[in-house]
C-alpha cells in the first residue's frame, strides 16, 4: 500500500473506543492494527481503507461481513465501522476479531501434518464458504495466506472479504476479471475472458464453483507443496488452465490418501459442473472420506526426502549435496544397503570430474576471440 493512503496514528491512538496497539499488516487495499478495548482489554483487528481511490473495497467487505449475520467460528467476525479523517484524508475502519495464529500456508509447513489434519483445516474453510454462500455472498478471492488457523482451538478462519460480490455490491471490477488472484482463478474465469476480453462491459461474473476452484488450487498445494501449473507461466499458464489436467498429488507425492487425492481432482474440474454441487456438498463428501480414513489419513505428509521433492521451485536450492542427489534417484524405494550407497556417491562424483575435465579440454581448444555480452543479451 502507498504511504499517503496509511493513517499515520499517534502512538495509543484511540478509534472508536480501541486504543491502537501495533501494526500488523498492510496490504494493497488496507492495513490492519492491532488494537484493544479500552474497557474490556479484549484485542480486535482495526482495518483502514481509504475511501479515495479504493472505497469500494472497504464499503464491499462491510456489506459481505454485514450480511453473515450472527458468529461462526469460520468467519472472521465484524464488530463495528466508522470513519477516520486525517489531513484531508478519510478512511472507512472496520472493527474485527483479531485471530491469534498462523496462515494456513505457514500452517501446513509443519512436519506433523497430516491428511486428517488438513482435512480439518479444509472443512473450517468450506463450512465459512456454505455459510458465505448462503447469505449470496461469494468470496473471490480464497486463498491459503487468507485462511487463518487460530492458536485457541485450531479452527480455519477466513478473511479479507474486500473481493467478495453479493446482490447490489459496489462494482471493483475494472476489467473482464474481478478482484482476484490469478493463480487461483478458474477456468471458466479464463474461458471467459478469452471468448468476451475484447468486448466492452463483458464483466465476468464468478459462481459457487469459482470459490471451490481455489479450494481445489489450495488443497493442492497444501498436498504438494506446489501450484498445480507451478511451472507455466503467461500464456502457457491460461491454456494449461483452461485445457490440461495437472499431475495427480500422489504422482508428486505417494503419501496423500488415494480418496483425498482423488477430490483434489474434483474441485480442480474444468467444468463447475463436474465440481461438488456446493460448498455443503463439499463438506460432506470430505466428512465421509475423513470418517472410513485408514492409517494413510494419518502419516505425516511432508516427511523427510519428501519435504525437498515438494518445496516450490523457487524455494530449492541451486545445487544439492550428494546424499541429497542421491535421495533424488531413489526416492521412494527402501533404504539402500550402505554398499550401493556410496557407490552411488562415487558414480556421481566420478561422473562430475570426468565433465569437469572435458569442460576444461574444450576451454583450452583456440577460437574466436570473445564477443562482449551486452545488457540486453537473451
């Protein structure tokens, strides 16, 4: 977020009888203060959206929130609004629980997750969704880094209502695309914009079936460790999208539960049609499958080599270690008798020297001279 649009608060500056703690995030459209009755001493959320330039947003997340009615223990809950005015700015404030806890893509980093526990985590989400839904309200923007796993009993909360739509919302869409995040967007999203971009107004208008796409996109990655297309980008991204089926989880990782793996799939359908009908029927679909769960359910996910062979490409090292290459080639078969192990070991390192020697022979051959590289080069 530009500076010009952030209140510049006084230290225990007091909004709307909350005394402002600390900053605790900040983002494109708001940020977002920790603060704390001054009668009760209980801490809420303070979120600040400027009314010039995004007051859409701010008045879109109100409405949606506004909407849901009484508490559920999914959803983050709102508690009051108001203005702020500062040096001829003016700011909509929303008063929201302040969830204690970890999002749910640092979440799932843990070593002991496990199907069941994610399962968990994934039912928090689709019953905020069936909740969501049933007020009208759609999210639009389901995300992990906006799925809060509270410390206190370890449900999922959903946030950051600023993209959702809901009868008579104020417009945020600027484009053929709503508010959103491309990497979770559904095909028919992209489908859409192929056949309507050119033509004025064509606004897409996102379903049900958009939210449990990006549930799809999420459990995935939670499974994985990586984006269903993690290595398409651009154009080649939007046709993977619209016309390919991404690699099954077990295929990058065998310890995901063949049911569990299996409804990954679904939600990541091409069609919403071929999708669970609704977030409820989501819900009890993933229920009964948690229910009849054998031991697969409850070995840890992400254990040993497996935590390298998931991590997004951009988190892995450039080069490994020879244990760690030879982890590489033999993933997932027993351990192999120390023997063999450090033979392979000598292979590669032989196999690295002999390169490195022919690389070295065919340096000292005579050529042309150098031609200097250019900042523009490939």
């Amino acid at each position: 977020m530009e500076e010009w649009r952030m209140p510049e608060l006084p230290p225990r500056a007091e909004v709307g009888g909350l005394v402002v703690e600390e900053l605790v995030g900040a983002g494109g459209y708001g940020v977002v203060y920790r603060a704390r009755d001054a009668r009760s001493g209980r801490c809420f959320a303070l979120k600040f959206i400027s009314l010039e330039p995004t007051a859409e947003w701010g008045w879109r997340e109100l409405g949606a929130l506004a909407r849901m009615g009484p508490h559920h223990p999914n959803v983050v809950e709102l508690w009051g609004s108001g203005h702020w005015r500062e040096d001829g700015h003016e700011w909509l404030w929303l008063k929201l629980s302040f969830i204690q806890g970890k999002p749910l893509d640092m979440w799932g980093r843990r070593d002991d997750v496990d199907a069941l526990g994610l399962g968990d985590k994934l039912l928090g989400v689709g019953r905020a969704l069936a909740v969501s839904h049933a007020a009208g309200v759609l999210h639009r923007d389901v995300k992990d880094s906006n799925v809060m796993i509270r410390d206190s009993d370890g449900e999922a909360v959903l946030l950051d209502f600023g993209a959702a739509d809901y009868p008579h919302a104020p417009s945020a869409t600027r484009d053929v695309f709503p508010p959103g995040t491309p990497a979770y967007r559904s095909p028919e999203a992209w489908r859409h914009a192929r056949a309507h971009g050119h033509q004025k107004g064509a606004s897409y208008r996102a379903g049900v079936g958009d939210d449990l796409y990006a549930v799809g996109v999420m459990l995935y990655r939670q499974l994985t460790r990586r984006h269903p297309f993690e290595h398409e980008e651009g154009e080649d991204f939007v046709q993977a999208v619209i016309h390919r089926q991404p690699l099954p989880p077990r295929i990058l990782n065998p310890r995901v539960p063949r049911d569990l793996a299996a409804l990954c799939m679904k939600l990541l359908e091409k069609t919403p049609e071929a999708r669970p009908a609704s977030a409820e029927a989501f819900c009890e679909e993933l229920k009964r499958l948690m229910a009849g769960a054998g031991d697969s359910w409850r070995v840890p996910l992400h254990a040993s080599g497996l935590e390298e062979a998931g991590r997004p490409a951009a988190a892995r090292p450039r080069s490994m270690d020879t244990a760690t290459t030879t982890r590489a080639l033999f993933p997932m078969g027993r351990p192999l008798p120390e023997v063999l192990r450090r033979a392979a070991v000598v292979a590669l390192l032989v196999g690295g020297l002999v390169l490195a020697v022919g690389l070295l022979a065919g340096a000292w051959r005579p050529g042309p001279a150098p031609v200097p590289l250019t900042q523009g080069g490939r």
